[in-house]
C-alpha cells in the first residue's frame, strides 16, 4: 500500500476536534501500547538476532512516532490503534523472517533500524512530526488541540514507564506491574494539563526507573505525582514559575528526609487505595504543613 494511498485512508476518517476525549485518549494510549510492545515481545522470543529488551527504547519510540503522526492528522484514537497493531505485525514479521533468509544483507547499521524503517514505510511513510504540527497551525489556540498536545508530552512518559516494566521476564509479575503503573495515568494527565514541568518530572521519574527495583520505583513515582497533583489542584491559584518551584523544593527535601531515615523500605509498594496509606498521609502532611500555615 501507498504511503499517499494510507494516509487517504487515515484522513477519511478524521474527526472533529471538537468531537475528542484527551482523557480517554490518555488512557488508551497506554493500554494499547502496552498490549502491542507486548506482543512483539512475545513473537521476538523464539530468535536471536534482535533482543528485545535491548532494543525496547527504539522500538518504543517508532511506536511513539507512528502513532502520534496518525493520531494528530486523523484526531481518532480508533484508526491509529489499526495502525499500532499494523506496526506491530510489520515489525516483528520483519525481524522473523528475515532471520530465515541466507541471503538477506543488513541495509543499516542493524537489523532493528532496518526493521523500524521498513515499518515506517509501510505506515507512515516519510512523514514526520514537524510536518503534521505545520499541517495543525490553524488550530495551534484550539483548547481541545492544546490538551491533545500535552497528552503526547506525558504519553511519552508513560511509555519511559511501560519499557521499565516490559523488560521484566516474569510474566505474572510483568502483569501486576502493569496494573500498578496504571494508577499513575490519572495524575499524571492531571499535571501536564495544567502546568509545564515535563523537565522535572522526566528526570525524577528516570532516576527512580534506573536507580531501584521497579516496584519500589512506580510506588516513589506515584507518591510524588500525587503530591504534585493535589497542589495544583488545591494551592497553585497564581499560575507563578516563583510559586511552583518553591514548592517543588519543598517536595524534595521532604522526599530525600524521607528517603534518607529508610521511611521508604519494607513496605508495601501497591499503588492502589494510596490516599488512605500511613506513609502517603505522613508524607502529604510534611509537605503541605508550611503552605498550610
């Protein structure tokens, strides 16, 4: 199929913009992405040639890419999950059968930026994300766009989050995790809505994802977005950068007083009910009792 011919079909069904849910866009971009990385997990099992966890983050980001291009030209969550599970089966088929041709020669520096190329191709040709926002400037003070926007900024979070998780090898584990991280969708949506400290929250969330186990890693990264959450929507009234970073200094020296006196070890790491939690309650009180005064 056509690149021009693919991109007729995905511009047939565009939808208003007006006519959009970017909460449930939200959380169904999590979900789908989670189940097609994890398919692709699952097909790459069986060669060796391409390892997925060593390739997770690129083929993540081609994930990322496709997807958002489609989904900001075509404004319809539906047709760009037909579009991830198409790059789900190019990709992974690719690799497979590749590996069975003797004379199959490497294009790139890899089998995988061949791959990633391949589906490109096959998806959304050589259209990019620069292309699509230029397409979009008629629409650039729409409120809905805007928050459609902010939904790909943390969208891109989330897949940081989803990758830590997929590398898991147990699969019963793998699941539980998923479930946890899926109580950080919420707040974080809430957050990059309202306020920019994407800057922030990418490098707090990382360390966490590469400095401890992933459980203990989503139950610190939910208990400060929560924390984040409840002060935008209770204290931040005056929209001041002054305001925000000075609460968010507050927020870390709480966070490191914490972390340091071992108030984070041995205990349960679910992200579910967290609001009723000891330690959450604790922590909540420390941060907001000067704002408070």
């Amino acid at each position: 199929m056509a690149e021009t011919d693919i991109f007729e079909i995905i511009k047939k069904e565009k939808l208003n913009i007006t006519d959009i849910d970017t909460l449930d866009i939200n959380k169904i971009f999590s979900k789908f992405y989670f189940k097609y990385m994890m398919l692709i997990k699952k097909k790459l099992e069986n060669q060796t040639e391409v390892i997925f966890n060593d390739e997770i983050n690129s083929i993540g980001n081609m994930f990322f890419h496709i997807s958002w291009i489609i989904l900001l030209t075509s404004f319809n969550i539906h047709i760009t999950i037909f579009f991830m599970e198409r790059a789900t089966l190019l990709l992974s088929e690719f690799i497979i059968i590749s590996g069975t041709e003797d004379k199959y020669v490497i294009e790139t520096n890899s089998k995988i930026n061949d791959a990633i190329i391949f589906t490109y191709k096959k998806t959304i040709g050589n259209s990019t994300i620069e292309d699509i926002l230029n397409e979009n400037y008629h629409i650039k003070e729409n409120a809905i766009y805007k928050s459609l926007l902010n939904v790909r900024n943390n969208s891109f979070l989330m897949i940081k989050i989803i990758n830590k998780i997929l590398k898991n090898d147990d699969t019963k584990n793998l699941d539980k995790l998923y479930k946890n991280s899926k109580q950080l969708i919420s707040p974080i949506y809430n957050i990059y809505q309202i306020i920019d400290i994407d800057n922030y929250i990418y490098f707090k969330v990382n360390k966490f994802l590469e400095e401890e186990e992933i459980s203990k890693a989503l139950f610190l990264i939910k208990i400060n977005i929560e924390i984040i959450d409840i002060f935008i929507g209770e204290y931040f009234f005056n929209n001041l950068d002054q305001e925000i970073e000075l609460f968010l200094e507050m927020l870390d020296n709480t966070y490191d007083n914490f972390y340091k006196t071992g108030q984070f070890d041995n205990i349960s790491y679910s992200c579910y009910d967290f609001h009723n939690k000891k330690i959450f309650q604790d922590f909540k009180n420390c941060v907001f009792r000067f704002i408070e005064i």
